[in-house]
C-alpha cells in the first residue's frame, strides 16, 4: 500500500458540521478521521494543515467564509510547513468539499511546494458533493505530479468507511 516515503497531508474541520441533513458538533472532523485510518492502514506520516486565521466554530457563518475565500481566490495562511517535503514520493492528499473544491487553504499548501515526480493520492469528505472538480484543480496546480484517482467519503460514513478505504488503499 505505501512505503515510509509517504505522507497524508489533510485539513479537516471540528466543530459545527453539515452530517446527514443535520449541523452537529463533531470533536474530529471528518476528514481527519479518514486521514487517520489511512495511517493505520499504510503506516504513512501525518500532517495536518491549520490556518492562522481560524474559521467560525458556527456552521453557516465558516460556510459564508469559505464562499468568500473561494469567490475572492485567497490564500489563507498555514501554521505550520513540512519541512522535509522532498524525502516523500507519495503524498495522500485530504480534505472536506467546500463549494465543489478542496477549502482555499489547501490552495495554498499545494502552491508552497514543489511536487514534481511525486504521486499526489486525493481524499474527499462531503455530505453530497462527492470529490467536485478537486482533482482536476489538483492536477492544475501540480502538472509536474502524478495525480490518481480520488477517494470520496460521505461524512456521515466515516466511521465505518474502513472497507471501502481499504479496498481503494489496495488499488493505489
């Protein structure tokens, strides 16, 4: 499944989240639960991507951020940076679909390196939306990178998406 050379890189969001037609108070976001099962799973190192500024513990008030963000193509700050990006080849790439793409902060992460040669393997959760336009906007920002086909989760299923990650795991 994956080497020591590998790294899951995933911004996730806790808090107030859209789950199965209800807003809850998730105290690990979705996509972190994703990201670490993938680590249980292929031993890879994790990192997870923050942002200076953080967004509104409230559901529809982050949603309205998030909206802005993408209409005005920020670039939110991170808080912190891989320093050893160049010893990995495979990089497992999640994140939550906000308004059909990855959140803008993941925009900047992906344009603070460079990932040529490197095997970029996307993961999504969603409440919908499914993976969006997310890999082609991955392939976009890193055309110089092998990008494979995505894994797309509904939220509402992380929690016993072990197979259907498994069995894609065993695919890449």
């Amino acid at each position: 499944m994956a080497s020591s050379k590998s790294l899951i890189v995933y911004y996730s969001r806790k808090g107030e989240n859209y789950l199965n037609g209800n807003i809850v108070n998730l105290t690990v976001g979705n996509t972190e639960v994703v990201a670490k099962k993938i680590q249980s799973l292929t031993g890879s190192d994790l990192f997870e991507i923050d942002t200076v500024k953080p967004y509104p513990n409230d559901y529809t008030e982050t949603t309205n951020v998030a909206k802005d963000e993408k209409r005005g193509n920020a670039r939110p700050k991170l808080t912190a940076t891989v320093e050893n990006i160049d010893s990995y080849d495979i990089i497992y790439l999640g994140y939550p679909n906000w308004w059909g793409t990855f959140p803008m902060v993941v925009f900047t992460f992906l344009e603070s390196y460079d990932f040529s040669g490197k095997t970029i393997i996307p993961f999504c959760t969603h409440e919908g939306s499914g993976i969006g336009s997310s890999e082609r906007d991955i392939k976009k920002l890193c055309p110089d990178a092998k990008v494979l086909s995505g894994l797309a989760i509904r939220g509402g299923s992380v929690n016993s998406a072990d197979n259907i990650i498994k069995s894609w795991l065993l695919k890449q």
